[in-house]
C-alpha cells in the first residue's frame, strides 16, 4: 500500500462497521413545570430503531452493489464507492474526475480501459492496492 | 506553544460550544442557549433538491458561520473572517495568528477527521472546532463536542479545512480581534431574538421557516405513493437524525431555543416570555412525538406502523405552534 508517504486515516469501511451505540451527545430536555435544564444523554428515545435502519440499508446498497460487480453489470468502483459511503458527486470532487467520467468508469466496459495512472488514483482515494480494485474478491482469496 | 484554553464545557452543538469556549477565553461567561439565541440560529428549512445519504436536506439551523458572525455582531466583538484558495497559506495564515495568542476557530468536515468514531464521519462539512495550540507537528483542538483535547497532525488538518463536497469549507478560519471587557446582555438578546422572528416568518420562499415545516409536511405525504414504502422510511429516518441526533441538543434546538427565552425572561425581567418558552418547549414536545412515531415507521421499512398521512399532521401541528410563538414574540415590544 501506499500510506507510507501520506500520513492518512483510514477511509471508513461500512461493510465491517461496528457502530456504537453509547456515544454520549448533550441533550435539552424541560419538565411538566416548564424549567429546562441539559444532561449527557446516550439515547434520545428511538436512537436503536433509526440508526440500525440507517446502517441495514447502506449495508443492503453494498451487498447489491456487490452482487453486480460478481454479474459483470457494474465495475468494483461502485462497490467500493459504496463502501466507504461516498456518492458519484463526491467521488468526482475527490479524485478529480469530471462527474460525467466517473460514471463512466462505472460501466465495466469502460473500467477496463482505464489507465494505470488513473487507477490509482481512485485506488488512493479508497486506500486499497491495485489487485484489489481490479477484483473485489481479490483478498478473500489470497487469505 | 499551547494557550491556557479551558475546553471542559461541553454543548450539544458544535458552533454555538466555540462561541462560549471562545469567549471564556476571554473572561466572558455566557452558557449554550444564550449563545445560540444570540447568533440567532434557530431555523427551519427542508430542501429536497439537496441530497445527503440519497435522502432530502433537512436543516434546523442556519448556515454554518453564520451564528458566530451574527453572535458577535450583535455583541459588539470585532472578528476576522477568512476563507482561502491556497491550502499552504491557510495553514501559514492559522500559524501566523496561533503566534499572537488568539484561539482560532476553524470549520471542518467530518469525513477525515481522525479523533471522531468511525460511525459518525459522514460528508458533513459544517462542523466548528477552535485550535489552542501547535506542538511540533501536531495541533492542539478543543472541540466541544468531543470530550477532552484531541490532537491532528498537519497534514490531517489540512486536509480536513479541505474536505470537498456541499458546504465545502475551503480552509475557512475565524477568530475574535477586539473583545470587550464587559457586555450587557439584554440588547444582544433582542437583536436576537427579532432575527430569528424575521428568518422564520418573513423570509419569501416556501422552503424556509414556519412555510417550510408546511411544506415539508406536504411533502412528506406524498413520499410512499411517490416514492413507495422503502424510499418514505429511509427519507424519514434521515430527517428524524438530523432532528435528533447530528449536534443539535435533542429536537432539532427547539429545547435549546426554549431555555435561551427563559433565560431571556429573567435577564430582561418580562415574565411573558416565560410563557412563550413553555409554548416553545410544547412545540419540542411534538417534534418529539414526530420523532417517537415516525421511528416506528423505521422499524419495518416495507410496513409502516403508521400512517404517513398521521406524521405529516403532526407536523402541520408543529407549524402552528410554532407560527404561534413567533408571532407572539414580535408582537411584544422589547
């Protein structure tokens, strides 16, 4: 991998996300009487119910997206876009494609004529090395 | 270096915290809701063109750095607000300013900020955090959101000041240059307080303020006929996090708002805007209800439990209440 010469965090992995529920926000809160006062709340009522809603539908964009890659209908780029959470907009501004090419490369057809240079440079942007990108089952096989 | 930064006061809302930390810095003591009251940033606003997380926007907020701008103008405190093309110069201009002993506050976006759970770095790009000192190549931010002091290399923050997408901050800094010794609250907490009547009930377009929660509400009827049953959960799960959940306080700051006019009441000693804050809290009470009952939906995405026809009343009802309140609070001569 590359992240020797950038410093860089590691982009979000929403397939093997472990979200925590017991992150505490300040909360207002008033009382029958009409006073208000704020306490450190974990939980705001349906917290549980909406986020696990959130996650099972960006998790159900993945194994779809998945699916495709497998048929040959899309190209690992969507898988991984979804991943890590990102939408076309966002993937143009980051890895300076127009908008108009990364959709583009999302056609199989077109992913496989892409340059190595502009591999790499979404192959950056999600932190994975060029075997990977090229196939999305690339690591479960080597293991 | 590192300034004598007390950053233990902690706040639901990440904009509003800078402002009182910033300010305690220099000896002046005001608490969360007087602040967000101040900067006036009680506001609605839905904007469907807008998508974040394949969802319709949902703000109940005004624009990031607006509450700080509008905050010290109504206090008399002179502030530097800068935006920048260049990176490097950015991160000279912070260093530059850092060096004259002035806290720095800087906005951000969330998706490649380290110190944040992993769950929480979505493309948002509004949020504020103030930079308190630098040790070699790290620096030092008090973010009052995140308990504790938290560190971020160079490199992380650069990249951070320059996260990309909607709101995109472009290396965005602000910092205070001339702070009064001593502020009287009271006219700052009129100005406020006539800013947000203005923004929620004169604005002329149908997407903002008590319109906006109408058309919302109209919207929001038509999502499972237009959209189908899967689409109308997840669009209505979104808003129900964005109300509750992504720094707001609980209920989208209608708590927050509640407790700025009681203490508005006392500071201004007109026991009429007591009532009006109770009234402010019922209509937190309902949004709550609103979040109580469209989670239900959420529960099984195909089968909603209830009716979306009953959840956009509850917002109709909400518009009143709040049309109500702020009618009432221009009405009165302060």
């Amino acid at each position: 991998m590359t992240e020797e010469s950038k410093p860089n965090i590691k982009i979000i992995d929403a397939e093997k996300i472990e979200v925590d529920l017991n992150f505490e926000i300040t909360h207002y809160q008033m009382d029958d009487k009409g006073n208000f006062s704020h306490a450190m709340l974990k939980n705001w009522g349906s917290k549980e119910i909406v986020n696990n809603q959130s996650w099972e539908i960006v998790k159900e964009r993945i194994a779809e997206a998945k699916e495709k890659v497998r048929t040959g209908e899309i190209s690992p780029i969507a898988y991984y876009m979804e991943k890590c959470l990102t939408d076309i907009g966002m993937l143009s501004k980051y890895t300076g494609f127009a908008k108009w090419r990364v959709k583009r490369h999302l056609n199989p057809q077109h992913f496989k004529s892409l340059k190595e240079e502009n591999l790499q440079k979404y192959a950056d942007f999600f932190q994975i090395s060029m075997p990977e990108l090229k196939n999305i089952d690339h690591n479960s096989q080597g293991a | 270096m590192k300034l004598d930064f007390d950053n233990s006061q902690m706040s639901a809302h990440c904009e509003s915290g800078v402002i009182v930390n910033m300010l305690k810095y220099y000896n002046i003591t005001i608490n969360e809701p007087m602040a967000f009251g101040i900067g006036s940033g009680f506001f609605f606003a839905h904007l469907p063109m807008m998508k974040v997380n394949y969802s319709p926007v949902t703000s109940f907020r005004i624009l990031p750095g607006l509450l700080f701008s509008r905050a010290c103008k109504n206090m008399g405190i002179s502030y530097e607000n800068k935006t920048f093309r260049d990176p490097q110069k950015s991160m000279d201009e912070l260093d530059r300013v850092l060096e004259t002993g002035t806290p720095v506050g800087l906005q951000v976006g969330v998706f490649q900020l380290p110190y944040i759970p992993q769950e929480y770095r979505m493309h948002y790009n509004m949020h504020s955090m103030i930079v308190i000192g630098k040790e070699n190549n790290e620096y030092l931010i008090a973010d009052s959101v995140i308990p504790g002091e938290c560190r971020i290399s160079h490199e992380d923050l650069m990249r951070v000041r320059y996260a990309k997408g909607t709101f995109a901050p472009k290396g965005k800094m602000f910092y205070p240059t001339k702070v009064p010794n001593e502020i009287d609250f009271k006219q700052p907490v009129i100005n406020g307080i006539k800013k947000v009547c203005h923004d929620m009930l004169d604005i002329p377009m149908p997407i903002i303020g008590v319109k906006g929660i109408r058309y919302f509400s109209r919207r929001l009827r038509k999502w499972p006929t237009k959209n189908g049953n899967k689409i109308a959960s997840q669009y209505l799960g979104q808003t129900i996090l964005s109300l509750e959940e992504i720094g707001t306080g609980g209920v989208g700051y209608r708590y927050m708002y509640g407790a700025f006019l009681s203490q508005a009441a006392d500071l201004l000693g007109r026991e009429e805007l007591k009532e009006i804050s109770i009234e402010m809290g019922n209509a937190g009470n309902r949004w709550r209800d609103f979040s109580y009952i469209g989670a239900k939906n959420c529960k099984n995405r195909s089968e909603p439990e209830h009716t979306y026809d009953d959840i956009a009343d509850i917002l109709m009802d909400i518009a009143d209440k709040e049309e109500k309140v702020f009618r009432k609070l221009k009405k009165i001569k302060l």
